[in-house]
C-alpha cells in the first residue's frame, strides 16, 4: 500500500489499473515541476540575456560567466549543492522547490542563448523607428522588441520545455515523488518493475507528445512579422 492504494499482483491488468492512480498522482507532480522549473527558466534567462547585452563589462561578464557555470557543470551537482549546501547557511527550501529551482537555474543559461537569437532577429529598423519616436530603451525593449522576439523563439524554448519535463526524475535524489520515483516505489514493494516502468514510459510519451503539439499550434498562431509604429 503506497498513499493509501492497495494493488493487486495476481493479474497485470489489475495490478496496472490499481498502480494507476498513484502513477497519475505522481505524474501531477512531475507536470508541477515541469511548469514551475520552465517558469525560473524562461525569467531568470531573461534576465540574463538582457544583463549579457549591457555595453557595460562590469554587468555584462558576470552574467556570462553565471551563464557558463550554470550551462557546463551537471543538473545533478546543482541539485545536490542546493539541497546539502544552502542549510549549512541557514537556507533551507522544500524538496519539491529545491528541484523545481534547479531546474529552473540549469535551463536559464541555455534560454538565455536562444533569448539572445531572438532578440538579435529582430531588424535593426525597428531600433532605428522607435528611436525616431523618442521612446526610452525600456520601453522599446518592452513593446517593441520583445513581442516580435518571443513568437520567434517559441520552437526553441518548447524544446526545452520538453527537456525539463524528461529531467524531473533527477529530483528523486531529494525525495521528490515525480511519476518515476512512484514507479521504482511500488516495483521495491511488489518486485513487480516491468509494468510501472512500462507504464511510467508511457505517460511520458503521451505528455512529451501533448507539450510538442502545444507549442507546434501555438509557434503557427503567433505572428512574426514586425510591428508597424505609427
């Protein structure tokens, strides 16, 4: 018995409907993950990619070389360090954030560079007509830039999206019940790992399949044309 579902092993298909519940239960929390990690991603890679833009060195290297830390040493490493480490100094996160967080700060500095594509298409005139419009950096940055960057970068950062979702199982290190972890539970219980793995795989192809479709229809439904400035 595992959260209060008993199964039973004398039939598979018994036994899959009866782990399916909790495999669902697990798969909630992988989907949770999965958002919140995309989420610190896609915010903390805009921040980089704009602090890599600053002429100013003293902003500019910093963030490179966070960038670089983040993107060459391994999500595993990371996990660990906020997890073990960061109580040491009196800072002590949840399982399920402290995973979400790494996620979240492993894939910034790979969202950074595809940010740092986008807003590099967007065609100079653009720069050039709100400038003759006396609009501020911030605001050209935020009304003009921006909306004609993110529709083109779409397909690189569902990518990613992907990626993270098939990355979760990493938090079952800190105790994390993602969907993989619930299935490696119940097949230490009933020595039975074929069908909650065979069904963990499953769940991730149709889910990986349904994020892709998602950003397939949503990449054909945002316009990439510049936006005219009157």
């Amino acid at each position: 018995m595992l959260f209060g579902i008993e199964w039973n092993t004398d039939s598979n298909w018994q036994f899959a409907l009866s782990i399916l519940p909790i495999l669902l239960r697990g798969m909630v929390v992988t989907l949770q993950a999965t958002l919140v990690g995309f989420v610190l991603a896609a915010i903390f890679g805009l921040v980089l990619a704009a602090l890599k833009s600053v002429p100013l060195r003293l902003v500019s290297w910093p963030a490179k070389l966070i960038s670089e830390f983040l993107r060459d040493t391994p999500l595993l490493v990371q996990l660990f360090f906020l997890y073990y480490v960061l109580p040491d100094y009196g800072i002590v996160l949840p399982a399920f954030l402290t995973g979400a967080l790494a996620l979240g700060l492993q894939y910034s500095a790979y969202a950074s560079e595809v940010y740092r594509a986008g807003l590099e298409s967007v065609p100079r005139g653009q720069y050039e007509a709100a400038r003759a419009l006396d609009l501020s950096s911030i605001h050209t940055f935020r009304i003009i830039v921006l909306p004609q960057a993110i529709p083109r970068i779409i397909p690189a950062l569902g990518n990613y999206l992907v990626s993270i979702m098939k990355d979760v199982p990493l938090l079952s290190v800190v105790s994390v019940l993602e969907m993989l972890n619930v299935a490696k539970i119940i097949g230490d219980r009933t020595f039975n790992y074929l069908i909650p793995l065979s069904m963990v795989g499953g769940l991730y192809l149709v889910m990986t399949l349904v994020a892709a479709a998602g950003v397939r229809y949503l990449d054909t439904r945002l316009p990439k044309q510049g936006i005219p400035l009157r």
